[in-house]
C-alpha cells in the first residue's frame, strides 16, 4: 500500500477501511469471518466451483477449500460434484447458509447510515460519480 498523496486519497482510504471494518463485525455479529461471510454472498445467485469461487474472491483455492470446509461442517454450505466433470466441486448455500447471510446484511448498516447522511441530490451526484470513476479510462 502506498501513501495516500492528498486529502481525498486518505478521505478514500478511511471509507474503505471504515467499510471494511464494519462488514468485519457484521460477520462476527453472525458467527463467521469476513471471508465465509463473502462467500456466502457469492453463493446467493446459485452454485459456484471451488475455482470459481477461488477467482470471485481473488484468492488461492486451497484458501477456498478451507472456507467451505468450515462452512459446510455448520450446515451452511453444500459440496457436490458437479453433474458435467465428477472431478469438480459445486458449492451450494443451504436455507441456514443464506439466514446467516441475511443476518450479515442486517447487521451491515455501513453503507445505509453513510448514504443516509446526503440529500437525495447529493446520493444522485455521488451515485454518477462512483459510476464514472469504476468506467475503465474514468471518462
């Protein structure tokens, strides 16, 4: 990480980590980490690989491994081979997977309580701006 070079860069980096920070205990308001608490939410749109779920989440597949082990000892995931390649994993959220899921969100105020503070004038302009600095090329 870099030094942050001018009063936005810090303002940027302290959203984040105050964002970061926040999903953290969220997690831990549920009983699980930051990390089974992302792949859960990676899982709510349907079954993913232990490679795909190693790219969504940019980390090593061994790491996955162990994140679903865990998951899957508490009933909250599902490991099955997949129908295509038997030598291939899917990873499924069980109905207690995605009320631990949802105990995350409801917990995770972060967002909500910092949008909160605009007026909808001000969540309209910060919306295109935040769209126009993910554009690749930022224009």
């Amino acid at each position: 990480m870099t030094e942050p070079s001018s009063p936005l860069d810090q303002q940027l980096w302290d959203f984040v980590y105050g964002y970061d920070a926040a999903y953290d205990r969220a997690a831990q308001q549920a009983g699980l980490s930051a990390a089974q608490a992302c792949l859960l939410d990676q899982l709510t749109g349907g079954s993913s690989t232990m490679g795909e779920l190693a790219t969504a989440l940019l980390c090593d597949a061994s790491n996955v491994t162990q994140l679903v082990a865990r998951l899957e000892s508490r009933g909250l995931v599902t490991r099955e081979p997949d129908p295509a390649d038997r030598r291939v994993k899917r990873v499924s959220i069980t109905p207690a997977g995605r009320r631990e899921h949802r105990a995350v969100h409801r917990a995770f105020a972060f967002p909500a309580e910092s949008v909160d503070r605009l007026t909808a004038g001000e969540q309209q302009l910060l919306s295109r701006l935040l769209a126009k600095m993910r554009r690749p090329g930022g224009s």
